[in-house]
C-alpha cells in the first residue's frame, strides 16, 4: 500500500527481492491468511516503488530499531 501503509516510514536498508520475487509470492500464497489474491494490487507497486528507492526492479524495505533506552532496574 505504497503511501498509505508506509507513510512516515523512512527506510534505513533495502534489500533487493528481484532473485526470489516469484519465490516470495508462491509462498505468501501458501497461507490462505495472507489474502495475496485481495492484497497483491498494492503489494506489487510496493515492492516496485521500493525497487526504485533501491535502484533495482523490486525490494522490501526496513528501518533498523536502535534500542537506546535506560533500564529501569
């Protein structure tokens, strides 16, 4: 859901999904849970827009979680 799901998301790493795209998508289908038949319309320009981002035909994209708080104890 490219603009939608991932507004103020700025990713720190990319990685690049074009090798296993197919591979990825016939597992998602693999759980019936997953809804890929209703949800692919905006998983596809997602893994695009983020290939772009990336310099590439398709990625996912993540934000590295730094967890600098103080313990309590």
């Amino acid at each position: 859901m490219s603009g939608t799901q991932s507004q103020l998301f700025h990713p720190t790493h990319w990685v690049n999904i074009e090798r296993v795209l197919e591979r990825k998508h016939e597992a998602c289908n693999c759980h019936v849970s997953q809804h890929m038949d209703e949800v692919y319309e905006w998983h596809g320009p997602m893994e695009k827009f983020r290939g772009l981002e990336c310099r590439c035909n398709a990625a996912e994209a993540f934000v590295q979680h730094i967890d600098n708080l103080p313990t309590l104890l």
